[in-house]
C-alpha cells in the first residue's frame, strides 16, 4: 500500500485561482460529524439556499472575501496591495464587483480583517491533511468527514473520488454530510468508497422546503430512499428552525419514512444557531432573517415521538 505523506508540522495551505477542490475551511477534533473524533473538510458551492444557513461561505462555488469591520483599524494597506481596484477612496469595504478574491489585500491586511474563503486544494493535500491526525481516529474510532456546502456538488467530482479512494487506501473512515440533492450517479461512485452517509432533511412538505431552501425536495427524498435500497449507512440529520420546521406536524412525516422501512442508524436533532448571521454580513449578504432554536423542551418532545414509535436511536445533537 502506497502511504500517504502525512507531514506532523502545518497542513497543506493550498492556492488560490489554480485546478483543485475549492475548500473554505478543514476543521479538526470534531465531535459532532460522526463517530469519534474526526477531521471535517468543507467544500464550497451548495444547490441549496437555506434561510438560516450556517456556512453562508460555502453557497457560492468561487471564491469570496469577508471584511470584518470590526476588525479593520484604516490602515490602508489593502487599497494599496489591491491590483483590482476593488478597495479605493480610503473605505476598506471591497468592491464586490470588482473583487476576485485574490488574496492580496488579505496579506496585507495588520489587523486579520481580511479572509478569503475558497482555497483549491490537490486530492493528496487535503489527504495529507487528513492523515496528520490519524492517531486521533485510531484511539477513538473517527476518520474523515466531507461536508460543505455539498460535496457531492464539489468539481472536479473525480477529485473528489480520488480523495475518498485515498484515505481508504490509508484505512481512514470516510463519512459524507450531503443535503441529497444531486444527480443519483454521483451517490453510486461514493457508494464503494463512503462508509456513511449523514442525510440532511430539511422539510417533508416540499413547498415549505423550496419556501426555506429555494428548491423543492423530490430529488433528495428520492436519493435518499436509493442510499437505503442500495445498502448504504444512512444517519439522518434534522435541522431544526423554530417556526420553520420543528413542530410535530414536521417530524410525523420522517418517522412515516421510518415506518415504512428506511434504515437510519441514528436520528439526530440539530437545534438552529445563528453563527451564520455574522459572516453573511462579513460577505456583503443582506442580512440573514432572524430565527430561533427550538426550546430544549420542545426537542426532548420531539425526540420522544421517535422512541414511542418505536425509534430509540434519536439524539439531539451531532
């Protein structure tokens, strides 16, 4: 077996504008992607729009910039190292228009109130990355888990593969975080290569879902039923809204799911959080709406509407 070089000191950095998976952040010792201690790579672009999304940097294929205003002390170092003229006139704020997120005006940046999301990056870089915390997996029964955005929408999707056959290659657990919406075929070629599939379903009714995601929901429910039927390890991940989708009229529909044979190991309850409010705001978003996490009475009801019918496998929570 060919051993990936797994360097102890920093990981790949990757650059900007050059062939390779777009990546916005690899995120290590996470707890809450799957068994064990895990390392999460984060893709960027995504089919969906979700109202409350988290990751707002990770929508767009491409690469952006976020300002931190609160950070910015006027030096005018980015005006100057800009090529673009996308920051002029002594305001820092960029010029969306004209910014390429290049990354000039963020190493010239004193203050770290410049960030580019979106940073390519070969298969072996990002499996090197990876495998720098192999001990961690092996101790606790982690590995690797491919999130976004959506990685099933991540191109060049070969790279993807090749990424994926890599770390099986080095005995590292692959999980993948996907909102379903994909062509089918791009689940199949992950199929030999994925040991779990972490399922995300928004909404049942799918006008409520294309009302809070800007597409309906045929295409990722029917997905879904093909992972089943095809043998794949499904954990269901329920993001709940209050006033969106966390009432019991939302959760009856997946348990009907359940009740009609589709296997999921697990069932986790995931309560909103509003991390994503600021860095749309960093982005030059318009600002995210307001909403609220459901009480934690509310989910202990909704978790116990899976157990009496006869689901104990439901956490809230990653």
């Amino acid at each position: 077996m060919k051993k990936i070089d797994c360097p102890s000191a920093a990981a790949p950095q990757g650059e900007a504008g050059r062939d390779g998976l777009s990546v916005f952040d690899i995120q290590r010792y996470c707890i809450h992607d799957g068994e064990g201690i895990r390392t999460t790579v984060f893709f960027k672009g995504c089919p969906l729009r979700c109202a409350w999304c988290h990751n707002p940097e990770s929508q767009a294929g491409k690469p952006e910039l976020l300002w931190n205003e609160e950070r910015c002390t006027g030096c005018g170092a980015c005006e100057a190292a800009c090529l673009q003229k996308a920051v002029w006139g002594g305001c820092p704020e960029p010029d969306r228009s004209r910014c390429i997120a290049c990354g000039a005006c963020v190493q010239a940046c004193l203050g770290s109130a410049r960030q580019v999301a979106g940073i390519r990056y070969s298969p072996e870089e990002l499996a090197a990355a990876v495998c720098r915390d192999r001990m961690f997996y092996e101790e606790s029964g982690g590995g690797a888990t491919l999130s976004g955005g959506e990685v099933l929408a991540a191109e060049p999707f070969p790279a993807v593969l090749e990424l994926c056959r890599l770390l099986k290659e080095e005995g590292i657990s692959v999980f993948i975080d996907t909102c379903g919406q994909a062509p089918f075929e791009r689940f199949e070629q992950l199929l030999e290569v994925a040991d779990c599939f972490l399922y995300d379903i928004k909404a049942m009714d799918s006008q409520k879902h294309r009302k809070w995601t800007g597409v309906g929901n045929e295409l990722i429910l029917q997905n879904l039923w093909k992972l089943h039927l095809n043998g794949a390890r499904i954990r269901l991940r329920l993001p709940l809204v209050e006033g969106v989708n966390a009432e019991e009229e939302d959760i009856l529909p997946v348990i009907g799911l359940l009740k009609k044979g589709l296997r999921a190991e697990k069932i986790h309850l995931l309560p909103y959080h509003d991390f994503g409010r600021s860095k749309a705001q960093r982005l030059g978003h318009v600002s995210q709406p307001s909403f609220q996490a459901p009480s934690r009475e509310k989910l202990e009801g909704l978790a116990e509407l899976f157990r009496g019918a006869g689901f104990p496998q439901v956490v809230i929570g990653g």
